[in-house]
C-alpha cells in the first residue's frame, strides 16, 4: 500500500488504479473554477456539513461534493447526542431552533442498560455544565432526514457551493494543493482538500494510509420496525449487553410513530474470532431471545437487515498531510464503547474548519502546520477516546459487567454520579477506577456516590 500523502489516487469502477496519471485530454476535462477552491469538501455526511457549516461562518469560500442526492439513507442507530446539539447552539443558535422545529425525530432523555443478566442500569442525562440548549440532551432522527437537514442549513449559506450527485472519482497532487476529479469528467483544483466521505475513504486508506485493523474497528447490522412493544415511555434508549454478544450491543432506538430504530454492532476482530454472522445473531435475538423476541411478537420490520463498518477511534493515525485533513469516519473517529461517530465527526469538522481558517491566514498548507489539526483533534477527543476503549475492553467480561450492574442498579447515588460522568468528561474519568466501584459497593443503598 503506498502511504505517501502526494499519491495520486484514481479508480474505476471496482478497481483502484495508484500511482497513475489521468487523462488529460482536455476536451473531456473542464476545471470547474477559473481561480482555485480554497477548500474542497469531500462527502456532505455531518462530517462534512459541520465543516462546510463553520467555514460558512468563518467567511471561508468552499465546494462541497456528496456522490448522492439529499435526503438519503445511511446504516446506522440514527441516536445525535448532546455533542451535536452543543456544538450546532455554540455555532448559532438559530440553527438549533430551526431543528427543534424539524419532524420526524424523538427527545432523548437517557439510557437503559442491560448488563447481561438482565439486570437494568438507567441513565437519566443531566445537562452538561454551563449548558444553555433549548430542548432535550440528545434525539433520535433518521439519517434520511438529519443529514437532509444539515445540507440544507449548508445551502442557505451563500459561501458554499453545493454539488450533489456526482462522485469523486479520483485524486491528483498539484504543486499547491489537490486535483479533485469527479464524474463525467469535471475536475476542481483546490488548496485545501477535507475528505470526509465516510467509513469507507479511499483516500484515508490509499492516500492517507489509514490502515482497517480489526482490533480498532467494529461491524453493526441495523433495521427499521413498527409495533415493538415495551418502549421506554420517557425517551430512553436501550442498550443490551448480550453475554454471546460481547464486546458490544444490541439496541432498540425509539422513533415517532412506534416506530424504531433496531441493531447490533461488535467488534470486527471478534466477529471474525468467533465467527459470528451479524445478521444471524441479529435475527436470533430478535426471533429467539427469551425476553426481547417477546417485544417483536407483533412487529413488523420495514426495510431489509442492512450492515456497515465503524472505524473506531481507538487506533492512532495521522490524520493530515500537505494540502489535507481526513474528517469523521474517515478520520476513524467513532467511540470504541459507544459506536457514537457523528457527534465526534462534528468535532472534526468544526476543528478542520478553524485550521482552514489559519492556514489560509499564514498562507501554509504544508504537512507540518497541519499536525495542528492532529494536535487539536487529540486535545479534545483523545483522552475520551482511550477512555472509551479502556470501558470497551472491559466490556469484554461479562461477569465483570454483571457485577458493576448489581452496584449501579442498587445505588441511587451512583445512579446520579453516571449520569454526571455522561456529559461532565472529566468526572467520568472515575468509571475506570476500581476504587470508585469498590466504594460503591460497601455504601449503602441511595447514598452520594462521591
Ligand atoms: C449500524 C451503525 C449504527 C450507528 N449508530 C450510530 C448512532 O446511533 N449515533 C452515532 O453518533 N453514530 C452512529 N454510527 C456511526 C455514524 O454512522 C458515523 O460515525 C457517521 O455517519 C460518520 O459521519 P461522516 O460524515 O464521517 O461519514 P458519512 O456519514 O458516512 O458520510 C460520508 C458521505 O460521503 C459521501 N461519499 C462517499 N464516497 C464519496 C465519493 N467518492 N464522492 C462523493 N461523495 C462520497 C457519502 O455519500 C456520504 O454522504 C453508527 C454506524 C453504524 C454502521
């Protein structure tokens, strides 16, 4: 695999063509800007659209290109938490009202866990500390219409220009910056490239050299269903640690009109291991498990069982190069115990576009100013991302959940302290310290977990 950030990268149709020159011909090329893009964006997923969104608001010109028409499907739990609601307040507080406004979407209020002997862990959210948000801590809303959502509320911005429907198809390196070459021939030069095209970039694979090793990447199947039964009345979503299952989770998401969003997600090295097929296992628990099968007598799915990849976040890459920033997904950003990427892709977003800002400023796109963005990137979400994987490789016994349940589940005050820990990052740094849960276990029921 070549890893040489200045690799030219084309590809046909199911075939990667490296290290080759493209044609040419320039009667079947047109350069779609006389003058070069200062920054081009590559994927309008909220990666992208968090990018293109604080560019716009930085006064910052840029392209931003998606292969599909807006609104369209993505695989995945459909849950936004209080990350994306925060940052989207922080950036203009016009925005958030505009989505409270939005259809289609349900107010999360906390979490249910299961540990695997059934025994329940619930997490109401607190607001974060200083949080000023309107509404709810998190939603549920469908991909179709979030992610259509956030390219409109790039397209009221006159800074961007929006190009939907066409495919990049490859990459060539320019003295100062990128050859981007679409579908059909067009190409956009520009001095900055954002690649957020998601789970499966090539150019963070190809071009980046971001490699998919099992251990920091995860595989999950989802499906849409009406008439489950038993729905948390209050917006709590249910998280269930299936002992066969593990690491990782079954989850039912709750969407309006009793309908939901259905899923299991688990390591891709254990899948592999145990050679586990999603989708079996998924249609097992939901036709065989002794107390959820209960829940899906009635229900109807609608839609094919559909599976995608999750980069976690738990590897380290680096993340630019000359002329370049890999954001969200293909940043491989997504938590390693939650599966939460769209929250952390906004973060990438948002960063990215701040160090846009600064290298147009010094007029330096180089590889060594870029290791800001690494630096930033790590700043913020570093330490909850290793926290994360530390939770998730304990998450691996299921005995030591089951015991870390039975604490939680009888003790209010610690009840109160997770939920703290949910949205205060440096109070849940105490999750991974034995002491805390051998403190808890010889307190008594409802008292302070502190
Ligand atoms: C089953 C499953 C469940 C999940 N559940 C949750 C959840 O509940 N909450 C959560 O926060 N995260 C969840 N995730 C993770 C989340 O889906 C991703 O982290 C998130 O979508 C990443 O956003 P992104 O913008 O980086 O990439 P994407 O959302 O994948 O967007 C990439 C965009 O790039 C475009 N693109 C790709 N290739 C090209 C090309 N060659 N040319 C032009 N455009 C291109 C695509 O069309 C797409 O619009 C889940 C993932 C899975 C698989």
């Amino acid at each position: 695999m070549i890893k040489n950030s200045r690799t030219e990268l084309r590809w046909g149709i199911g075939v990667v063509y490296l290290g080759r020159k493209p044609e040419t011909n320039p009667k079947s090329t047109t350069c779609l800007m006389n003058d070069p893009t200062p920054v081009c964006i590559v994927g309008a997923g909220p990666a992208g659209t968090s990018a293109a969104l604080k560019l716009a608001y930085h006064g910052i010109r840029c392209v931003l290109i998606d292969k599909a028409t807006f609104p369209r499907d993505k695989v995945c739990g459909d849950a936004i938490s209080g990350k994306v609601t925060t940052l989207l307040n922080r950036l203009d507080p016009a925005i958030i009202r505009r989505f409270e406004a939005e259809p289609g979407k349900v107010d999360i209020w906390g979490i249910q866990f299961y540990a695997p002997n059934g025994i329940p862990m619930e997490i109401p959210f607190v607001p974060a500390p200083g949080s000023d948000l309107p509404g709810a801590p998190g939603y549920v809303s469908r991909r179709w219409d979030f992610d259509h959502f956030m390219v409109r509320e790039v397209e009221r911005r006159p800074e961007v220009e929006v190009i939907l429907g066409k495919a990049v198809k490859g990459y060539r390196p320019l003295p100062e910056g990128w050859e981007v070459q679409l579908e059909g021939g067009e190409v956009i030069h520009t001095r900055l490239l954002l690649v957020a095209d998601g789970a499966h970039s090539r150019f963070s694979r190809h071009v980046a050299g971001l490699p998919v090793e099992k251990k920091h990447h995860a595989g999950a199947v989802r499906a849409y269903y009406r008439g489950v039964t038993g729905m948390d009345p209050r917006g709590f979503i249910e998280l269930y640690f299936l002992k066969e299952l593990t690491p990782g989770y079954f989850w039912i998401f709750p969407l309006p009109n009793g309908a939901a969003n259905v899923g299991l997600g688990m390591r891709s090295d254990y899948i592999a291991k145990r050679r586990v097929n999603l989708r079996k296992a998924f249609e097992q628990v939901v036709q065989a498990h002794p107390v959820l099968s209960k829940r899906f007598a009635k229900a109807e799915r609608e839609g094919p069982v559909q599976g995608y990849g999750l980069p976690l976040g738990s590897g380290r890459y680096r993340l630019s190069g000359d002329h370049y920033m890999l954001l969200g997904d293909a940043a491989h950003l997504v938590d390693p115990l939650t599966g939460e990427g769209i929250g952390n892709g906004f973060y990438s977003g948002f960063i990215a576009a701040d160090q846009a800002k600064a290298c147009i400023e010094a007029g330096d796109f180089s590889a060594a100013f870029m290791q800001a963005y690494d630096r930033r990137i790590d700043r913020v979400l570093g330490g909850e991302l290793r926290l994360s994987y530390r939770m998730q490789r304990l998450a691996r016994y299921p005995v030591l959940v089951n015991i870390i349940a039975r604490i939680i589940h009888s003790n209010q005050g610690v009840v109160d302290a997770i939920s703290r820990m949910y949205t205060d990052f440096e109070y849940r740094k105490q999750l991974i310290n034995p002491l805390f849960w051998i403190r808890q276990m010889f307190k008594k029921s409802g008292s302070s977990a502190q």
